[in-house]
C-alpha cells in the first residue's frame, strides 16, 4: 500500500471516530439506558385474531414511538408456550401480527390463552414484554325483517372446556357500520340467555355504490374475551352517490372554460384584429404606390 | 432503530382509542378501494411486503415502498381519491384556542412561524354578543373564487372536493389571495429555512417541500387521508374539536367520536361561514353554545406573540389583555 | 391640403430639437438614468433576496406596484383616447397637442405592465401565463387586452407620424447623421403625399382612432374587473368598470397638460401652444372631473348608505387612519380643477398646470385608497401581532422602483421628442378646414 493511501485511510478512521464522538454527545438519549413500555391490543375477527403491540418510551417530553423494533409474539396455556411470529414495528411503533385461528392455540384451565409481546432489546434499547389473556368466541351476524321494521341480529358463542359450543351471555355487545376513518356507532345491546342481541337497523345509512352495507358486531375490552367482533354484509344501505360525474364540466373554476366567454373573446378579439390588419394593409399599400410611382417616373 | 417524536396528546389520545376497543391508529386504512388509490405507482416496488390493517379489522399487504411514501406526483394529485367528497365540521363549543392545530400543521407541513395554515381567530359578531375561538382552515369551497382567477390554472379542485395549489405551476401573482374572502392564502415572502427540512419530493397533496415566491395553504392533508389517518389539526386537537369525514358516506370523525354528519348538523345547528358570499364552503361550524371552556381559557400558555394579536379585538380592548 | 411653405416653416423651427442635444438635456438624461439605476439595483435586491423586501404581506399582498401599474395603464388609456377622439372629430385646435397624447399612449403603456410584473413571485415562470392560461381568469383577460394596446397604439402611433418621417426625409436642411436619415427613409415607406396614398393613410388612422378608443375603454375596464370580480369589500363593485375608466382619462388629461407645460417651456413652443390649447385641455380636465367625482360619490354613497358590516369597516378606515390622503384625493382633487378652470380669472396657464399636478398626485392616492384599505379589511378581522403584516406601508425598494418607472417615463418622453417633432408638423401646415362642426362651436366660444 503506497503511503498516500496509508494516510487516507488514517483520516478516514479518525474521521468516523470524531463522527462517533460527536454523535454520542449530541443525542442525550444514548447516555442512558432506555426502558420501552409496551402496550398489547388483541382483536378476534371471524375466527382471525390480530395482536397490535404499541412499543413507546415514555418521558417527560411525551411519548416516543420505538420505530424499526423487533416484536416476537406467542401464546401460552397451563403447559405449553407457543411461538405465534414476529412484526417489525412501523413509524408510530405498532407491531401487527395476524394469527390464523384460536384452534390449536394452547389453553388454561378456563380456556383462556396468554399472549404476549416481548421486545427482546437492542443496544441502549431494554427489553420490554406484555401480555393479555383472552377467550377464544365468536360473534355471528345477522339480519331479519319483521313487519316495516329490519333488525341486526348478534349471537355470540364460545366453546366450554368440553367442546361444546355454548351462548356468551349478558355482555353488551356494540354494533357499528365502518366508515372511512373509523368505526360508525350504530347501536348496542344486552345479549341474552341464549348469547343473542337485537339492534334495530337505523335506516338512512350510505353503503358502497351499489348499496352493499357491512355490519360489524363488537364485545368490547372484555374481561374474558378481550375484542371480540363478527362482521357481515347486506344490501339494505343508501347507494352512495359520487359528488361529481366523470365528465368535465365547464365552470369558471373548471380548467376548461365556459362556452360563452370562449365566444365572447374569439368575438372581440377577431373584431380588433380584423381591423388591425386593414390598417397594416393600408400601410401595404401605401408602399406598393410609391413603388409604382417611382416606376412610372423613371 | 431509531426514536420517533411522535406529539403527547396524539399518544393520549391513542390510548384513548384502545380503551374504545378501536384497533390501534396507526396503519389503518380504510377499505380497498381507499388503499388501492394510495399506493402510488411512480414509487418503484421495493418487494417487501408490509402489512396494513383496516379499520374493519381486516389485514392488507402492501409493498413497502409505496406506503412509505404516500406522497402522489403532481399529475396524479389532480384526481381526486375516487368516490370521496371531504367534509370538516368545527365544534366552536369545544375549541379552548390551544393552537394544537395550528401548531401540528405547521410542523406536518414544515412550515415557518409565520406561515399558518390553519388560523385561531378571537371573534365577535356584534357589541354584546358573546366572543368565541374560530379554529378556520381552507374551506375547499365548491364555487372556489381562487381556483377561478388563476391565471395559469395552479390551484385546481378536484373530484373529492379538495383545492389544492401546484407550487411547481404557481407564478406568484397572489390573485387568488384576493379573491379568497376569508384570508386563507398564505405567501411565502421568502426562502423560509423550514422548506429544506422536507427531503421527500413535493406534491401538491402534502404542500411541501414549499417554494418562495408562491401561494400555499390548507390542503386536507389528502396524503394523510390516503393512509387512512386524518388531518393534522383534526389528529392533534386535545378537545376533538375538528371533525373530518365523507360527506357522501355521512360520517365525521375527530378519531375519538364518530358521528353521522347530517345528525350532527341537525342537532347542533351546523353552518356554513359567510354563507351569503356562495361560495359553499365544505367546512361546517357548530355553534359555540353549551361550551366547555369560558373564552378566557383561551389566553391560558399563549406566546406573547400570538397574545398580542387580539389585543385590537373589542374583546381584547375591554378585557386590557 | 399642406400648405409647403408653412411646412419647411415648422420643420425649420423643430430642426434644433432633432439636430442638437443640450447640455442641460444631457445632464436630464443622465439624472433619469441614475434614477432607473437606482430602481435596477432596487429589482435586483427583490428578485436575490424575495419579496420580503417590499412592503407587501399576507393580508396586503398588492401595493405600491399595483398602483402604479393602474397609474400607468390609465395615462395610457387617456393619452389613446383623448388622441383617438381629437382625430377623430377633426378638432382645429389638437394639431400641436396629438402627437403629445400619442406619446404618452405608448410609452405609458411599455412602462406599466412593468409593475404588475414585480407584483409576481415567480417571474421565471412568466411564461407559462401564455403555456397554461386559462381564460376564466381577469389575468388572462389583462394580459390579452394590454398586448392587443400595445400593438393597437403602435400601430396608431406610426400612422400618425408616417407623414412627419416623410417630412423629415425630404428636408434637406436637416442636419443630422446619415444613418438617422436612413431610418426616416426606410420607415416613411415612400410615402409622397400621393392623393390615393393620403386618402388610404386616412382611412387606416381613423379606424385606428376608433380601434384605440374602444380597447382603452376595456383594457382598462379590465383591469378594473381584476379587483371587481373578487368579493372583497370595497373592490366588488358593479361601477369599478367605468369609474376606473373615468378616473383614467382625468389623470392622463393632467399628465398631457403637464407634458405641454414642461415641451412648451424646454423647446420654446409658446407660438403654437398657448393659452388656447390649456384651456381646451383645462375644460376637458373639468368635464372628467365632474365625472370621476360623480363616480367616486356614487361608489362610497352607496357603500356608506347601506353600510353593510364590511363596508362601514372600510369606510370608517377612510375616515380615519387615510383622512388625509382621503379628503386630498377626493375632494381637493376634484375640487381643484374645478375651480381653476371654472372662474375665468383663474384661467392661467401657471394655474391650470398646477392643478393638472394636484389632479396626478389626488390620482395616485386615488388609486392607492382603492387598493390598499381593502386589503386592510377583509371580512375575517386581521388578528396580528405583526405591525407590517397588518399595515401595508411601502419599502424602499418599490419607492426607488416607482421612481425608476417615473424616470424611465420622462427618459422615453424625451428620447421620443428627440426623433420625430412633439407636434404634428404635417397636420399643422395643413389649411384650417373652413367649417368646423357644429358641437366645436361652442367649445371655442369658451377659450
């Protein structure tokens, strides 16, 4: 290696260890150790469960999403632990995994699986972990018409510890339309003995185009169960009607403009300039006769 | 790895939503049709596939590299997100001026001090008549008078009821700034230092990175929405006073409440500011009745800056603030 | 028919003015060019470091610029009317002062859209006012009509001077360098006064006449209609249209008298403009007076009347922070002219170029009371902190550009008188029609 290239690459280290230094002391983060909290939300969906986990370090400053985090999700019973899988986590530090099914995921005494999050730590990151324990049941719904009047129908089930299928009883359960952003409130109802709730459909409710409206049936941050929803569709909502038809219209805001003020100026402006030539054509012609003048002289 | 600053009152009200039993904000989309317009093409795919989860609790894959950023190009931000028409209803009764809103926009759109999209302004119709806060964005007008007299058509309307500005298009000459009755137009006087922070390419739908010598204003944060989040000012009011929605499907939302629009219109007799100039505003007020906040609470952590601005307001001329 | 002899008569006079530059016109010239300097050095500050320099902010987004620019435009449009209309009715006593209005037509009018250029924040992207425009927009509208001027008022200009270059080509005693008499030659294109050459010439100057007319009253409706068509208070008025056009040919009637004024003084011109042709201006000057009085009263009438909440804001701003240049410019300047020219004792030349300069200065602020309040009061109060963004009050940056438009004006004035005689030479030596109509009867009655 010839000297020059020995000297270069002395800098170069130098360099990046002045960057290193620098770096250190310009972020007061990197001093000390940094304690993550983590948050697990869970939510059963038509026999799919999703399992967000919120990974932040709180400070006095506010809260700080942990971006890039590595989350490794599993579930556990009374003897066995299994891994579910991992999610990185996004911009705002939410980590979504998807699990196929409750079945086939270990249990407790009572049914209930644990899950839980757990942030195995990196760096100055420490480890951090959370569970939630739920039930596994499902929420079906349906739709009936008596008389004038259309109802939503909920039933909500669960599987007791011999396998059979019984009602989930007394627990409120929500029933929304979703909407854009979020969830649209529509009612909410008692399920009774027989894991059954009524809501009457509101009416006047904006489906997809073709009037498609889904419903969705919600128990919510419940003890057993945590989130729990069942979702269906049917044709009972308003076609949706979009705001403007395709074809441009011809409006003062619009690009294109309207006809009469196209009129208007080709009118005027083919006047003024028709009148413009002429005089040009005059001036034409003045010089066309002095040639002919000086012709005729000569 | 990296640390995130995300806003405090965005985390509370975050916590807020899991208490609801709403799935977690971030990454939700709303819908396949909204998704399929976001994911821009002129972004290159990356292969790596992300997951996007919907408010109907439904999983969706995206490539990475197209939800990272959402940010469409300037020809395709002339076409409105397909089959929306966008609508902000603003509850006076709730609005305590704690400028969240002006604030959070001015750091979404990295924007300098005194470029405001959103303005909080202390008004008062008449002597006795009873002064309130009036958070006023855009209001996407329907008959936009701005959009009208621009000479080179650099602000345009679009299908989902959205105005927006082309700063590569704008020559400057701030006709539209007069023609806009309600003072939302905003100049950039100069190469404000705030403009070079945003390093991702422009796009009329984010209106930044801006640009000296052009008009810019409130947009309705259509990049956001296309990612199924909403506006800045709606995100980060502690109080939930912004409402964003679809008109056509009849729903707002301040991410904490949902709220059918027409029922809220009906029952708290929403309006239209200046509804005798005709240009139908798509922002709607409720009245500021029933408040939560007596107006002084207004004052409460104010920059000296900003509370000298409503020391010539007859509210202010009494109160000697 | 010109008369020949009276001709070589008035070019001999005129000569000098062509022939020779003073010492004190060379050191006019160079002041005038220090002045544009100024106003360059000025635009280049502008352009480096943005429009944070100008006065201009968020809530007041025109202001000096606009008004110049609507300043220039209207003595643009008076210089085109008053020369069409005097063409046109054959008036005896416009001969030495038509050539005057068509100076000031153009030259006003290559100065003007100068202002509403430094209004623009991009001018780099100037040109995409002809790749995008869209012809919803009064801009558009402005920058068809002012280009559609500008050739108009090139065109009526040259018809009106070609008989003059002619002139000045055949004078042998004119002692000039040869590549000036080269000019004179290519541009008189052979024009000998042939009777079918004449007879076209006349016909193509009075179309032209009637052409500049009628564009510089929409041009400058137009340009009114920019404000117009907004629904800011105070701007959105039906009368806007000819109350600008009004207001227009008054100012520019003052600036030609000054113009005669200051020719009459520097090129000794007392033998053909005289007491006679101030007081047929004066009278014209009165008569646009009472208009734009009566406009200006129609407009803030009914504005005070109904006092609607934004108007009475306005209104009561007029009255307080701008009473001065409110009571000046409406009042004293309307006032002025009317007293002057209307007592017969006061009918001096002294005198009514004195009020032409008080009718100018009443104008600008005129102009600027349109403007700038308005601004100042839009309909959602201006809540800020920020003494210059709530209050407009011009740089030196466009003070030192509004005295370069100024120097640049009197610069090309100048240049101008330099090239082809301030009066026409031809239409002078010609014999006096013996009948003059009858509406000029009672005109000349008056003088």
């Amino acid at each position: 290696m010839r000297t020059e290239n020995k000297i270069k690459v002395i800098l170069f280290f130098l360099l990046c260890s002045c960057n290193l230094v620098a770096s250190t002391q310009n972020k007061k983060d990197s001093v000390t150790d940094i304690t993550p909290s983590i948050t697990l939300s869970y939510l059963s969906s038509n026999d799919t469960i999703i399992l967000t986990a919120n990974i932040f370090d709180r400070k006095e400053q506010g809260t700080f999403a942990i971006k890039n985090a590595v989350i490794d999700f599993s579930a556990s019973g009374d003897k066995e632990t299994k891994f579910l899988g991992q999610a990185i986590a996004d911009d705002e530090g939410n980590a979504i995994l998807k699990v196929g099914s409750a079945n086939g995921l270990p249990k407790d005494k009572d049914g209930k699986t644990t899950y839980s999050a757990k942030f195995a730590g990196k760096g100055k990151f420490m480890p951090a972990a959370e569970s939630f324990s739920a039930k596994a049941g499902r929420i079906i719904v349906n739709f009936s018409k008596q008389d004038s009047l259309s109802f939503i129908i909920v039933t909500a089930t669960q599987i007791d510890s011999k396998g059979t299928i019984i009602p989930i009883q007394k627990q409120k359960a929500i029933v929304y339309v979703p909407r854009l952003f979020n969830l649209l409130k529509i009612g909410e109802t008692e399920l009774d003995e027989t894991g059954t709730g009524k809501v009457e459909y509101p009416g006047k409710l904006v489906g997809d185009s073709l009037g498609n409206i889904t419903v969705i049936a919600r128990i919510e941050e419940n003890d057993l169960f945590g989130n729990l929803q069942g979702r269906s569709s049917i044709s009972w909502g308003i076609p949706k009607q979009y705001y403007l038809a395709e074809k441009p219209t011809r409006e003062l805001w619009t690009p294109i403009a309207p006809i009469w003020m196209i009129i208007t100026l080709v009118i005027m402006l083919t006047g003024v300039w028709a009148h413009y030539i002429y005089a040009v054509v005059q001036l034409v012609k003045i010089k066309q006769l002095s040639k002919k003048n000086q012709n005729n002289q000569l | 790895m990296s640390v995130e600053d995300t806003n405090d009152n965005k985390k509370n009200s975050r916590r807020q939503f899991l208490k609801n039993g709403l799935i977690a904000g971030a990454g939700v989309v709303a819908g396949g049709s909204l998704l399929a317009s976001y994911v821009d093409k002129s972004v290159p795919a990356s292969g790596e596939k992300v997951k996007v989860l919907t408010t109907e609790g439904e999983l969706v894959e995206v490539d990475k590299a197209q939800i990272h950023s959402p940010r469409v190009s300037i020809k395709e931000s002339h076409n409105g997100i397909p089959g929306r028409k966008f609508v902000m209803v603003i509850d006076l009764a709730k609005c305590k001026n704690a400028r969240k809103c002006v604030e959070s926009c001015q750091k979404g759109h990295h924007l300098p001090k005194s470029q405001e999209f959103m303005k909080v302004y202390l008004l008062q119709d008449s002597e006795k008549s009873a002064p309130y806060w009036f958070p006023k964005p855009c209001f996407h007008c329907d008959n936009p008078l701005c959009v009208s007299v621009c000479p080179v058509g650099a602000t345009f309307k679009r299908s989902d009821g959205i105005v927006l500005i082309d700063n590569e298009r704008c020559i400057g000459c701030k006709f539209c700034m007069t023609g806009c009755p309600y003072s939302t137009r905003v100049f950039a006087w100069k190469d404000y230092p705030e403009f070079a922070e945003d390093k991702e390419p422009y796009s009329p739908e984010a209106s930044s990175p801006g640009k000296e010598g052009t008009v810019a204003k409130c947009d309705f944060c259509p990049d956001l929405v296309r990612i199924g989040k909403l506006p800045y000012c709606a995100q980060n009011c502690p109080m939930g006073v912004i409402y964003f929605g679809d008109i056509d499907e009849d729903t707002v939302t301040n991410g904490s409440e949902t709220l059918r629009f027409s029922e809220l219109i009906r029952d708290r007799s929403g309006y239209r500011y200046l509804e005798v100039l005709g240009t139908r505003p798509s922002v709607y007020y409720l009245p500021p009745v029933e408040r939560q906040f007596p107006v002084e609470r207004g004052f409460n952590d104010l920059e000296e800056s900003v509370k000298n601005r409503f020391k010539t307001t007859p509210y202010g001329k009494t109160h000697k603030l | 028919m010109e008369n020949k002899d009276t001709k070589e008569k008035l070019l001999r006079e005129f000569a000098p003015q062509l022939e020779k530059t003073s010492s004190a016109t060379l050191i006019w010239i160079l002041f005038l060019l220090g002045v544009i300097g100024w106003g360059v050095y000025a635009f280049i500050t502008q352009v480096t470091q943005g429009h944070i320099v100008t006065g201009m902010r968020d809530n007041v987004v025109w202001g000096i610029y606009i008004v110049n620019f609507i300043f220039f435009m209207g003595m643009s449009y008076a210089g085109a009317i008053v020369s069409g209309t005097l063409h046109l009715f054959r008036t005896e006593w416009r001969k030495p002062i038509i050539r005057m209005a068509e100076y000031l037509a153009i030259i006003s009018l290559l100065i003007g859209p100068g202002y509403i250029l430094l209004c623009i924040g991009r001018l780099d992207r100037l040109y995409y006012l002809a790749l995008f425009g869209r012809i919803q927009s009064p801009i558009t509208w402005d920058v068809i009509a002012i280009s559609t001027d500008i050739f108009g008022c090139l065109i009526f200009l040259y018809l009106s001077i070609l008989r003059d270059i002619a002139s000045l080509r055949d004078f042998s005693e004119l002692k000039i360098p040869a590549w000036r008499k080269k000019i004179y030659s290519v541009l008189a294109l052979g024009y000998t006064g042939t009777p079918e050459q004449e007879q076209r010439l006349r016909r193509a100057t009075d179309i032209m006449a009637t052409m500049v007319i009628a564009i510089a009253i929409i041009v400058y409706s137009v340009l009114a209609w920019i404000f117009s068509v907004t629904l800011q208070p105070g701007w959105h008025s039906t009368i806007f249209g000819p109350y600008f056009v009004i207001a227009a040919v008054y100012s520019g009637t003052a600036v030609l008298i000054i113009a005669m004024w200051v020719f009459r003084k520097v090129y000794h011109l007392e033998l053909h403009i005289t007491r006679k042709h101030f007081v047929a201006m004066g009278v014209v000057m009165v008569v646009l007076a009472a208009l734009f009085g009566y406009f200006t009263f129609s407009d803030y009438l009914t504005k005070w009347y109904g006092s609607e909440k934004n108007d009475e804001s306005l209104i009561k701003i007029l009255f307080t922070e701008y009473y001065w240049p409110f009571i000046f410019s409406n009042y004293i300047g309307v006032l002025i002219p009317l007293l002057v020219v209307g007592i017969p004792k006061l009918r001096t030349i002294t005198n009514i170029s004195l009020s032409a300069i008080v009718v100018i200065v009443a104008l600008w602020f005129n102009r600027y009371l349109i403007v700038i309040p308005t601004l100042e009061s839009p309909y959602l109060p201006i809540q800020d902190s920020r003494p210059e963004w709530a209050n407009y009050s011009g740089t030196w940056v466009e003070f030192a550009l509004m005295a370069a438009g100024v120097a640049l004006f009197c610069l090309l004035y100048t240049l101008a008188s330099k090239f082809v005689p301030v009066m026409n030479v031809s239409e002078m030596s010609e014999t006096p029609k013996t009948e003059s109509p009858q509406i000029f009867k009672a005109e000349e009655s008056l003088l």
